[in-house]
C-alpha cells in the first residue's frame, strides 16, 4: 500500500514545475523529476544526492558567489519558514549562453503525516518576461533615430554608475554635438534636419557595443554614450573614430563655416565613482568640455583625464 510520501512524490513528479520540497530548518527532501532534467541540462545535476543538502546554506554560498538575488531568496524563504507571511514569490533571471530565461520561485507551506514542510516550485515565466522587455524596450527608443532616449539613459547611467562604485571603476562619457544644425534647417529645411539625426543615430550607436556601455540621443541634435568601466586614455582613439565617421557621411551643410559638410564638436570626461561624487558632475564635466571644443572652432574633441 503507498503511503502518504510515496503518493506526494509521485504527484509532485507529474509536474512540470521545477519543485524542490524543504523541511523547516531548510533541509532538501525531494526534488522532482523536471528539476533534475533542467539541472542536467544546466551542467549542475540534482539527484537524490542533494537529499540532505540545506537549500539556505545553497543560497548563502551563491550570495558569497555574487549572485544579487540569493541574499532576497534566503531572507523570503526563512519568513515562510517561520510562519512570518504565507506565500513568498521571487522573479529572477537564469540565462543560459544560447537564451534569455526567467523564473518564478514560490515558496508554500503544507503539512504531511502532522509534519512541516515547505514546497519551492520555479515556473518558466520567459514568454511573459521577453513580452514585456519588448513592451519596455519600445518605451525607450528615441522615435527618430531608433536609439536610446534621454529617459532610458538616464535610467542606464544611474545603474552603471551604482556598478562602477561597488567595483571601484571608471566611467567615461562622451557629449556629442552637431556643429551648426540650426544652419542646416534653415538652408535645408526641417526635414533635412531629421534626416541628418537619423542618419547619425546608427552610426553612434555602432561604437557603444558593451553591456557597459550605452549611446542615446540626449536632446535635440545633442547625443551622449557611456563607456563603463573606461578612461580616456583608453576611448580616445574610438572617440577620433567616431568623429570621423560622422564627417565621412558627407551630409551636406554649405551655409557652416566650419566645413561644407556635418562636423560635429565632443566633450569626453571620465570620474571614478565614489560616495563623494555623482553622475551629475560627469555630466556637466563633458558638457564643460564640449562647449570647450566649440568654442575653440568645433569639429574637434576636448577632453578631461580621469581624477
């Protein structure tokens, strides 16, 4: 005859969800069989060997790891544990080299034979989640020139600069300007202005290829890129490129007295972030620097080295 444990085990192995089944001090008594195929297919295989392994004790090595999440994970667990709330949920990422994947872990109490015990199931929620990046993704693009706008940077930079001070890093940003864009909406008109921003867009955009780094339109004919983790020194060369590149698309701008073609004039400034400073003095400091370079006769770079 099945007892009560044999008939759980093998519901919980019917389900598709990823379960893991704890006792109260944390201590793992099953898993299910899609748990153990996932993990499989992840390189870290879970068997009945990891009966007896403390899930707690797991998420405080990968919180020692760097994994961000693990520390909210122990903390929501053990409230569930001690009776403090009665459901606990978590979103959280698990990418794999190939795709982007995210998870939902719930955690649940239930009794068996008048014994506590607590089951964590991880649901694929990836469907909803890259509908939503899309979603998102949308609500920050610059509808002109197809790159991130001001919103999204702003967003971008708060986030790099929280990761460049926990790291000690550096950080570099470059303002770019285009020099004499009113001269060439009023020689051209309005339309040709646009024009001349969708065109540059792409081309900025192809020298903020790093997860640090990021290129938005910042206002009007003004464009910004972060460089995380970067100093001048190190960005010069690209910077020298990239102006280049603006002049060799040849967009025609006969009434500017600095070239018959769009030029464009670059302040770059690079800080290390600490507790003492903040984005907003990186910021003036390259605009410091580009209105430098335009006073100085435009179509050239200026520069401040890292402090």
């Amino acid at each position: 005859m099945i007892n009560s444990y044999e008939f759980l085990k093998s519901v919980i192995d019917s389900i598709t969800e990823h379960i893991v089944v704890i006792d109260q001090e944390g201590v793992i008594q099953f898993v299910n069989n899609s748990w153990v195929k996932f993990s499989e297919g992840n390189n870290s295989p879970i068997t009945n060997a990891w009966l007896g392994i403390n899930y707690l004790q797991a998420c405080n090595k990968s919180a020692a790891m760097g994994d961000e999440l693990a520390p909210k994970a122990a903390e929501g667990i053990r409230k569930v544990l001690n009776a403090e709330q009665k459901l606990f949920c978590l979103e959280y990422p698990c990418h794999s080299p190939d795709e982007k994947r995210w998870f939902v872990m719930r955690v649940t109490p239930f009794q068996l034979d008048d014994k506590a015990f607590y089951v964590l199931s991880h649901q694929n929620i990836t469907e909803r989640k890259l509908a939503e990046e899309e979603v998102l993704a949308q609500s920050r693009i610059d509808g002109l020139t197809n790159i991130a706008n001001r919103r999204y940077f702003d967003e971008f930079l708060d986030s790099e600069w929280g990761r460049c001070v926990r790291l000690k890093l550096p950080i570099t940003i470059a303002i770019i300007d285009i020099d004499h864009f009113k001269l060439l909406n009023d020689t051209y008109g309005h339309q040709a202005g646009d024009d001349c921003l969708r065109k540059i867009g792409p081309v900025l955009k192809t020298f903020a290829t790093r997860p640090g780094d990021i290129c938005a339109r910042y206002g009007g004919e003004e464009f910004s890129i972060v460089f995380g983790n970067t100093t001048v020194e190190k960005i010069l060369g690209i910077i020298n490129k990239l102006l280049d590149a603006i002049r060799d698309l040849k967009i025609p701008n006969e009434k500017s007295p600095t070239m018959l073609t769009v030029t464009a004039s670059i302040g770059v400034a690079t800080m290390y972030p600490d507790s003492q400073t903040n984005k907003e003095e990186l910021i003036k400091a390259a605009d410091t620097l580009l209105y430098s370079a335009k006073k100085n006769g435009r179509n050239q770079i200026a520069c401040k080295f890292d402090r």
